[in-house]
C-alpha cells in the first residue's frame, strides 16, 4: 500500500514546484530524482505530485492547462500555507531541503542550540533563506531570462522585489512580488526611473527618457518603452503590487 504523504514530503514537493521551470516536472529531471530518493519514493510519483500542484495554480487553470486534476485536499492546504505565509513556509522548506540534504547546510542550523526566542543570528539566517526561496523562485517562474532584454545570464539577474523588502514583510517572499530583471533594469526599477503598467508594459520616467541622448543609455533602454514584458509561466506579477510600485516609488 502506497505510504501517506507527510507534511514535510508535500512542503519539499511544493518548494520544487516553485524553483523548477514550468515544463520540467517529469521523472527523468535530477531535482525529481533526487527529491524522490530522499523521501524514499519513486521518480514517477514526485512528478505525479508537481503536476497535480500545477493543476492549482490559478495561472495555468486560465491557460487551459489542468496537470493531472488529481489534487487531494493534503495538496490543496499546503498550497494555500505557501500562499498565505510565503515567508515562513520558505523558511522551513529552505530549512528541510538542507536536513535531506537537498541543498548545502547551512552553518547556523547544524549545531544551533535550542533558544526561547528570537537571536540576531536566528533573524538573519531567516532572512538570508527567505531571499534564497525568493531569488531562486522568482528566475526559475521566468525561465531564468530577463523579463525586459531576454537576457539569460544567471550571474547578472535579479529577483527584484516590486514592493522592496523593507515595506511589506508579507510580501518578501512572495513570488508574485518579484520580476526577473537584469542588473541594470534592476536598478532603474529600485530607483523608480521604470516601472510596469496594468497590461505589464514598461513605462519610463522624464529622467530616463532624457538620458537616451547618451548613445549607451539609448541602445539599453529605448528599443523596450512600452513594450510588455515576458510575462512569467507562474506567479503572475501582483497588480497591487504594481500599483503600490507606480505610485509610491515610480519618478514620473
């Protein structure tokens, strides 16, 4: 008889969910393999498992695409766990791919003595997982490219937050607040010189727009006003989000 799905099996199956691009959900990729080996199930049934997960999310259900429709109601609440406390359930998966060593350990959780409350060092490693979830959820829900340029060069992508970090502790670690942005776009977007629209178009500010004189600055900037972005396969960016970002950071 098949064994249950534990808490912890669904937590590390829906972390793969989020860091794997769409597409890539089946028994031969190595991620599958490896998560399926350190639960001490088969290939077939993780992959089974990130497709009924997919068969959730609201994106996919309008692109017509249902996954298996066999999600059970175990799956239907750790989806809604993820979405109602992205923070603290990146946390704590970050925190169980490191047990089953899906992931290199981190130092301060090896050997950490057992605390009543919350240290500095405990806040920072919290922080420091939350931002791994996030940075590595954000550029896999857009194939790792740029959403802009296209670019596809890991090392100068950024999982931009869209309301930055420091405003909305709720949203820290949520995808849906987070674009896959280049280094430099990164940038003008932190700065408020771009910013995005209601149908995801790339609005510029006066203060860019008079910087195209500089034949560098033209060539980087100006073939993309207006233009939409690549719109992500999952977590579609938070039109409140946006919103918050035109009007309380965006320099017109």
């Amino acid at each position: 008889m098949a064994r249950n799905w534990t808490r912890d099996d669904l937590i590390l199956a829906m972390s793969l969910y989020c860091r794997l691009p769409f597409g890539k959900f089946h028994q031969r990729n190595s991620d599958v393999i490896q998560l399926a080996e350190r639960i001490q199930r088969t290939p077939s049934s993780v992959a089974m498992k990130l497709s009924n997960l997919a068969s959730l999310d609201p994106h996919h259900q309008e692109r017509g695409v249902k996954g298996l429709s066999g999600a059970s109601k175990s799956d239907r609440n750790i989806w809604q766990e993820f979405h109602s406390d992205w923070e603290g359930l990146a946390v704590e998966s970050m925190r169980l791919e490191s047990k089953f060593q899906l992931r290199p350990a981190e130092p301060s959780l090896e050997q950490s003595p057992q605390f009543t409350g919350e240290t500095e060092s405990t806040r920072i490693t919290k922080v420091r997982l939350a931002q791994q979830f996030f940075r590595s959820t954000v550029l896999a829900s857009y194939d790792f490219r740029c959403c802009v340029t296209k670019i596809d060069l890991k090392e100068l992508l950024i999982a931009s937050h869209i309301v930055p970090w420091s405003e909305d502790p709720a949203k820290r670690a949520d995808p849906h607040n987070g674009l896959c942005l280049n280094a430099l776009h990164d940038k003008a977007f932190d700065r408020g010189l771009i910013t995005l629209d209601e149908d995801y178009r790339l609005v510029y500010s006066r203060q860019l727009r008079e910087s195209f004189t500089v034949e560098a600055m033209n060539r980087i900037f100006k073939p993309y006003e207006n233009q939409q972005i690549q719109i992500p396969l999952r977590f579609r960016p938070d039109q409140k989000c946006l919103e918050k970002h035109r009007n309380k950071v965006f320099i017109a």
